[in-house]
C-alpha cells in the first residue's frame, strides 16, 4: 500500500504548480478539463437536439422489454426467490460445487455497490436541479426498462465466462462479445468491440466509478466541515485513496466480503432516513408525486427545453446511475456460483429496480419536498448548480442541505453515507476495470499494480477537480461503454432466451 500512495503522490508533483495566484485543486482541475471536454463532445455527439446514445439505450431497453415478454413484472418474485436461495440445491453440480467465486447474494452486493452510490444522491439532485420534477418520472422509467437490458447483459456474461485453473473467474461484456460473436462468425468483429469495451469500462473505472465518486465526497466533506483551503480536494483525495487502496488489493472475495456487509446497512440507513423525512411530511407526497408527473410532460424548468429535454435529462441521470445497458455489472454477476446462466440473469434485473425505482425515487421525493417553499428555483444556472439561501449548492449538497431540514445533524450523517456510498462504489468498480485491463494487457502482477496505481491517482483527481468537469468525463466514459456493449446485446440476444427457458424448465421440473 505504501508503494502505491508514494507513486500517487510522485504523479501529483509531476503537476505544474508554478502558477502562485492557482492552488492545488485548480491547477488539477485546469489540466483534466480538455480532457473531459474531448470525450464528452464525441460520445454525446446528438442526432438532431440530442445525443445518439440515449436514444440506443432507451429504445434497446424497450425492445428487450418487448421481445422478453416484460421480465421485469413476469420473473420479479422468482429472482427474489432466487437471492432467497431457494434455488440453490438446483444449481448444485453433481461434484457438490458450483462454477463461480461467489454467492447470488453477494454477486447482487457487489454490483449494486457498483450502482447504488452518488448517482443516487448526488445524480438524483443533478437531474432534478437540470430538469425539474419531471426528471424523476423518466428516471422511473428508465429504471423499470433498464431492468430487462440487466436481464440480456448479465445471462449472457454468466453463459460466456472464462474460470481458470485455480477457479477464478473473469468475465463480462469483453468475454460474450469476443467469444459470442466469434461463434456467430464474426471474429474480427467481436475481437474490436471487446477491446473498444474493455478501453472504455477502464475509463468508467477512472470515471463515473471512481472520480465522480471522490469528487461527491470531498463535496460534502468540505461544506461540514467548512473547508476553502486550495488543496483540500487533493488532500481529502488522497486519504480516501489510501482507505480504498487496503481494500481493492483482496480481490472480488475481499469486495464481496466488504460489500455484502456494508451495502446492505448503509442502503437500509440511508432508506429509513428517507422514509422519516417522508413520513414527517406525509401530506405532500401527493403533491409532489402529481408535480412528478406534471412536470414530465409540461416542464417549467428554466432552460429544460420541453418534454424531451427533461426526458433526456432524466434517462441520463438514471442510466448513470443503475448502468443498464453499460454491461459493467456483468463484470460482478459472472463471478457468482451457479450452472444456469439466467439464474443470475433474473437476480441482476433486481438493481436498476433497487437502485433507481426505490431510492432514487425516495430522494428525489426528499428534494422536491425540500423545495416544496420554494428553496431554490428548478434549473438554476444550467450547469447543475442552484442558489439556496444565497449560497450556491450542487450535486450531493442539495440533497444534504434538504435532509439539514428535517433531520437536526443529519449533515453528519449524510456525510457519512455519501462517502459511504462512494467507497463502495469505487471497490465495485476497481474489479471492473482491473478485469478489462486484464483482458488487454494479461494477468500479471505487475498489469495489475499499474491499474491500481492509476485507479487511486484518478480517486484523487475526482477529489481535487470540479464537478462539472468530472462528471462530464464520468458521463462520456460510462456511456461510451454502451455502444460496444449493445453490439454484443444485438447478436446475442437470443441465447438469452435459451437460458430462460432451460432454467425455468429446471424449477419446474
């Protein structure tokens, strides 16, 4: 571990600081913006008003909503039974063990540790600050179609992954995509796909798992304990890449250990906290959930541009957030014990509905409630931002200074669980990237430290950069995984639908 904080910190000195009017934080800042602008201009290039690739995830969502017969209703309970272990005697082999490293429900913590983060705090008060009320309507939706693209992806990751001698699995978009096409006869094809995923998985690693997280923390840490030092962001970056650098060198079992214990309790805390603000402010909920809706179709917004810009704005947040359709969660469901690739299927269809329809819901709820008296004005500056009490707040600190309302200290605790949030995250999304850099670069200690070397350096960028610049790169980089992913998704579908059948038929038998 010591290695690595000195590499990290020899990186950081390597930064121009010979500007004295600049501190730390800015000068990170200046030097990752071209960055983030160049990723974010070429994945979000629009079609029309808006970027292409909403328009693929939205539409692949319904069309496998279609095709599957709506999986997302039809099989709910049985991947609750499946999580349940009802199932396990079933997916037994006849050696009385199973393929994989890990449990149905420790691969759902894992993964949901990997979606359940500040996409749900701070994610949530972005898109409601953007587009409104509204946003939250098409966030739902996004949620309950995304369940069915999870479906596809995480069969299918299960169906083509590779276990090697000593029973470690590897798995995900990178392997279906280069090993299922190639079946199809298209080689070539899936080998450029695969490696394009691989490159931009690693870029949401750095990204929207990593730095969009620390950038969240570091925000919330400063604001309670009022921080304004030029180097806070950096500093605060690193102790948090130092915590989560003891626990990423385990491995999936350490993280599954972690996550299975930690994801659980800081979900079912931040929930209750939710539910009290709720309860307490029990007689506005019908009105904020018919603002909800009205607002989804006739947004007032200051700068939303009508239904479809609130859509968009709410289908992004939430696509961010539960990563349907980015194949990322894959990654954590192919590790899992079973000899049914669709058992595993059916349990991922459960995290966009954790994850956006329950507590991206509930928060959205909080904040609209909050704002019930006119606390802020829904599109504030167009850039996420919104002026409270004459202080500009963004991201996780809207959501902290509505639970502030309610809860007497509960800045405290919010704090707590968005650096909660974003430690969980980051562990979840380490193994994601560490198995695409695996996939290009071998299975070597020495590839291995190199990613985690880098994926600690990019917790302190997100640490010291701003938030517009980090997460216009976490965006670009998480959504650019979806257009390899969904040529896998496209070719491949119909295994999908062998497995179902071929596990549904074991139940029953």
């Amino acid at each position: 571990m010591k290695k690595y904080i000195l590499l990290i910190l020899t990186l950081l000195n390597s930064i121009n600081l010979s500007a004295q009017d600049k501190g730390l934080d800015q000068r990170i800042d200046e030097a990752f913006q071209p960055i983030s602008d160049f990723f974010s201009y070429y994945v979000f290039y629009p079609i029309g008003d808006y970027p292409f690739v909403i328009y693929l995830l939205v539409g692949s969502a319904l069309f496998f909503t279609l095709y599957f017969g709506f999986p997302n209703i039809k099989y709910f309970w049985t991947a609750i039974n499946v999580v349940r272990g009802k199932y396990d005697e079933l997916e037994k082999t006849d050696s009385d063990s199973n393929d994989g490293e890990v449990s149905h429900f420790q691969a759902l913590a894992t993964a949901v540790s990997g979606t359940v983060g500040n996409g749900n705090i701070a994610g949530v008060a972005l898109a409601i600050a953007l587009g409104g009320p509204g946003a939250t309507f098409w966030m739902i939706v996004c949620g309950l179609l995304g369940m069915s693209t999870k479906f596809v992806e995480c069969t299918l990751g299960v169906h083509f992954r590779d276990v090697d001698e000593d029973g470690v699995v590897y798995g995900g978009p990178m392997y279906y995509i280069s090993k299922g096409l190639k079946s199809k006869g298209f080689k070539t094809l899936g080998t450029v796909a695969a490696s394009l995923f691989a490159i931009f998985c690693i870029g949401g690693s750095f990204g929207g798992g990593n730095a969009a997280q620390s950038n969240q923390a570091t925000i919330v840490i400063k604001n309670l304990f009022g921080y304004e030092s030029t180097f806070a962001g950096a500093m605060i970056g690193i102790v948090l890449a130092a915590l989560v650098g003891v626990i990423i060198i385990g491995g999936i079992k350490r993280i599954a250990s972690v996550t299975e214990k930690v994801v659980p309790f800081m979900a079912v805390l931040y929930i209750l906290a939710c539910i009290y603000i709720l309860a307490i402010n029990f007689t506005f909920i019908d009105d904020a959930i018919a603002l909800i809706i009205k607002e989804a179709f006739n947004p007032t917004a200051v700068g939303v541009g009508g239904v479809i810009g609130v859509l968009m704005v709410g289908f992004q947040r939430a696509a961010f957030s539960n990563e349907a359709g980015a194949g990322s969660a894959s990654i954590a469901h192919s590790a899992v014990k079973t000899k049914y690739a669709a058992s595993e299927g059916l349990v991922a269809l459960l995290e966009p509905f954790i994850d956006t329809v329950v507590i991206c819901t509930m928060t959205a709820l909080v904040i609209i409630t909050f704002n019930s008296t006119g606390a802020f004005v829904y599109g504030g500056d167009g850039m996420g931002g919104v002026m409270i009490d004459g202080v500009m707040y963004e991201g996780a600190g809207i959501t902290q200074k509505a639970f502030a309302q309610y809860i007497p200290g509960s800045d405290i605790f919010l704090t707590i669980a968005v650096v909660l949030f974003a430690v969980s995250t980051m562990i979840s999304w380490s193994y994601y990237g560490l198995q695409s850099w695996k996939f290009l670069f071998g299975r070597g200690k020495v590839a291995d430290m190199t990613y985690k070397v880098l994926f600690l350096l990019f917790v302190i960028i997100g640490a010291a950069a701003s938030m517009n610049s980090i997460w216009a790169f976490s965006d670009a980089m998480i959504f650019a995984m979806v257009f390899p992913n969904m040529v896998g998704l496209y070719f491949l579908f119909p295994i999908v639908k062998e497995q179902l059948k071929k596990y549904l038929e074991a139940i029953k038998n």
